[in-house]
C-alpha cells in the first residue's frame, strides 16, 4: 500500500541513495579496521616502524637453525652493533 500519493519525488530517492552508500560504506571500513587491528597482534616492530625486523633477532634464528656457524654469528653480531653505534 502507497501513502503520499505513492511517489517519494527527486529528493526521496536521493536521500535513499546516500543513506545507503553511508550505511555499508560505514560497515565495510570497520570490518577492514577491525581486521587489520586483530591481524597486527603477533608482529614484531623496532622503532623504524612496522616490517622491519631487529637484525640481530633475525641473525640469532639464523644461528638457531644451524645456517651460520658460531664463528659467522659473533663476527656478523659485533658488526651489528659497531654500525649502530656509528650511526647514532
């Protein structure tokens, strides 16, 4: 059944557009946000900001693994940390 003459007019169906660009527009940007706040939990970041792994965390499982030796691990960690005090 149609009431006010069963015509909603230019400005009807405007504001129906809009409301309904809005409303999912709204639901789609908080599930992205929501995703991306529960997806970031188990990474690690340094103080250069997120996807930059500590060097020396990547090297001591480098070392873990076997693909380095002793000898090539404290050569290569004590040349870490004679470029980070240069660099500071």
């Amino acid at each position: 059944m149609m009431y006010w003459g069963g015509d909603m007019g230019g400005w009807g169906y405007v504001l129906t557009i809009v409301s309904f660009v809005l409303f999912w527009g709204t639901i789609i940007t908080a599930i992205v946000l929501l995703a991306r706040a529960l997806g970031a939990g188990g990474r690690r970041y340094d103080a250069r900001g997120p996807g930059h792994e500590l060097a020396e965390d990547l090297l001591a499982e480098r070392f873990a693994r076997g693909e380095i030796d002793e000898n090539e691990y404290t050569a290569r960690l004590a040349t870490l940390r004679r470029g980070r005090g240069a660099a500071q």
